[in-house]
C-alpha cells in the first residue's frame, strides 16, 4: 500500500515527499499572506485573486465564463464575485453590442489604483527567490513548469498559458532545449513562460 506523503516516517526518509509537502507549504503561505490583505482591504481572497487577474491580463480573458475556467468556479460563484465588486465600485461592465447578456470587465480608476496595492501580496516569498543563484533559479522555473504541466494534462487545473502546452512551442527529444515558433527563436529556461499573452493551447499537451 503506498504510503502518504505527510506520514512522516515516510516522509523523512524520502525526498520525493518532502519536496511536495515543501510546495504544500508554499501554498499555505500564499493563502496566508492573501488572507491578511484581504482582511486589510476588506476584501475575499477570490475577489483580490480576480482583480489581479483583471488588472493584467486582456480584454477578451476579462469575462466571467472564462474567469470561471480560470479559478476552476462555477459561473454564478463569479458572477456574484463581480457584482459585490461593482457594488464597492472597484470594477465596470462594459456590454456587448450585440448581446446584452454578454460584458467584458474592466477594472475602474479606484480598482486599479487598489490593485496595484494588493498584487504586491507575495513579496514576503519573493525575497528569498530573489537571493537565489541564477542556476538554480532556473532549475526551480523548469521544475515547477513541468509540475505544473503535468497538473494540467491530468484535469486537476484547467487553463494554463505556459509554453509547455503552447502550440508555438517545440523541444529537442530531451525536453531541455526549447523553441517559440511565433517568435522564431530558442528560448533559454529563463524565458520560458507561465502566463504568455500569445499563448495558443496546443490540440495535444
């Protein structure tokens, strides 16, 4: 019978498993440190993850049915996430011509100003990266993309604009020598991307 990851005898003689629990403790900083600038804010976790996402990403991402992919949500969870931000006045719908049903979101002045405060939620865990060495920052970039990649080949997250399911993207047999074909160049593992405005998903990931 396999043996959890957090039973610790097993744990401490096996470095597969504390480098999980290691990222299972990362996330519980981020929701920590999210959870302390929602309470400064008065706001839900949710709705400062969603006006980040609004504050950098384009027009047509700035939607509900795909704010609900993205946040792996139902529809009406944010549907009433964008009409308590309304309501405080930190975003506006601008309409479809065609169908009034259908709106992009965009944040208002007094959003983005708030925005440009709260996305600075993460630092604390920035300053440690930052006083990592640049190889072994790059070996950690192309460790966790393949994590990540891998989460999302199996279902367990959805969207993902990284360049491993990219449809620019190719690699050597190796998986270690990389190449954008929108941009007609290798890519060194630095330049590798988690969330590339020119993303196409590729029809096989």
């Amino acid at each position: 019978m396999k043996k959890s990851v957090f039973d610790l005898e097993h744990q401490n003689s096996n470095i597969e498993s504390k480098i999980i629990v290691s990222l299972e403790r990362l996330s519980q900083a981020f929701r920590v440190l999210l959870w302390n600038e929602s309470k400064a804010f008065s706001l839900s976790p949710i709705q400062i993850q969603i006006m980040i996402f609004l504050y950098s990403h384009s027009p047509e991402k700035r939607k509900v049915s795909y704010l609900a992919e993205e946040f792996n949500m139902t529809k009406s969870t944010i549907s009433d996430t964008i009409k308590t931000l309304e309501q405080k006045l930190l975003i506006k719908k601008e309409f479809d011509q065609e169908d009034s049903r259908s709106y992009v979101i965009h944040l208002s002045k007094k959003g983005k100003q708030l925005t440009e405060k709260i996305s600075l939620f993460s630092q604390q865990i920035q300053i440690p990266v930052d006083r990592m060495n640049v190889d072994d920052k790059e070996s950690l970039l192309f460790s966790l993309l393949n994590i990540i990649k891998h989460l999302n080949t199996s279902g367990v997250i959805s969207v993902q604009r990284m360049c491993f399911n990219c449809n620019f993207y190719s690699s050597d047999h190796s998986g270690k020598k990389h190449f954008c074909k929108l941009l007609k160049t290798k890519l060194a593992d630095k330049e590798l991307r988690i969330d590339c405005p020119e993303h196409l998903a590729s029809k096989a990931v």
